[in-house]
C-alpha cells in the first residue's frame, strides 16, 4: 500500500480501502466516510473563518464523521437489516 496523500479531492475519493472489504456495503460505507469528512472538515473551516468559533478536537470532529457517515449510510437500502446504532458502534462489523 502506498502512503502518500492524494493531490485532490478526486485521488481521495477514488482510494479504495480494503480494510472494510469488497461488497457492496463497504463500498457504500466507505463513500459516506469520505463524504462525512470532507463535510464536515468544510463546516470546521467556515466556522472557524466567518464565526471566529476556536474549533472542535481531533476526537470530536472524528466523532462527527462516524456519526455521519452511519447515518447517511443507514438510509441506504443496502444497510436496511442493520439499524443505525450498530453502524455506529462499529462499523467495521456491519460490512463483513
């Protein structure tokens, strides 16, 4: 694997990452996990710009990204035999 950082958004949203697997819910899991960071890293930015907010932790902005992409994953019909909590508690085990 190489370890490089993508030059855009483009590299980063065609990584395919194979620790959640091949199918087709680690598929989905994993676009909604793109999505949800670069959501979520767009709000950090905007606030701490227009708002003069100090920002939240790794830890919290983390949180916000897993809590995201489990949802957003949830409402897909892919994932409706799993219900939104044990996305979120793990999802590494909803994709095996």
């Amino acid at each position: 694997m190489v370890w490089v950082i993508p030059e855009g958004c483009f590299e980063l949203f065609s990584i395919r990452f194979g620790a959640l697997g091949r199918g087709k819910k680690a598929k989905i899991l994993w676009g909604c996990l793109m999505q949800a960071m670069v959501w979520n890293l767009w709000l950090e930015r905007n606030r701490r710009i227009f708002e003069d907010y100090k920002g939240v932790g790794v830890v919290e902005l983390r949180d916000r990204v897993k809590f995201w992409a489990a949802l957003w994953a949830s409402t897909s019909p892919a994932f409706k035999d799993i219900s939104y909590p044990s996305i979120m508690r793990n999802l590494l085990a909803v994709v095996s």
